[in-house]
C-alpha cells in the first residue's frame, strides 16, 4: 500500500504564485528515496502543504528528521 504525507511548509499567502522548488539535504536519506520494496517521494505540493508519498515496505520512525529548501515565486 502507499500512504500520503501532507507536510506543511509554513509559506503564508500563496494563494497566487509561479512555482515552487524543493530540494531536500536530510543526510543519508535522499528523496525520491528508493528501495526494493517500495520508495518515498515529493508527490505534489499546494498553498499548504509538501506532500509526500510513501509506498510500500518503506517505514519511517516517528524520530526521523527532513529538512526542506523551498524556493517560490509570489506573483
């Protein structure tokens, strides 16, 4: 199975923009991280949110850290 992560990115008022880049340097666990039995991934990203995907055997503990670089455009 797979299961989404909605992670908020704390960027108020953007309700209009141009686009969004996101890189992300958490060491040792590069995204899209891949394995055999399934990978995790930037999905998408809103106003709100990153999302991130998680699918299949990849388990993350609750002590897990990431770290997000987002560059946007406002209009």
């Amino acid at each position: 199975g797979s299961s989404l992560l909605a992670v908020p990115h704390g960027v108020s008022g953007m309700d209009v923009w141009q686009g969004m880049e996101i890189s992300i340097r958490t060491p040792r666990y590069p995204v899209p991280y891949m394995e055999a039995g399934g990978y995790t991934t930037v999905e998408s990203y809103s106003e709100t949110h990153i999302n991130l995907r998680n699918s299949g055997s990849v388990t993350w503990g609750s002590g897990r850290t990431w770290y997000f670089d987002v560059k946007y455009v406002k209009a």
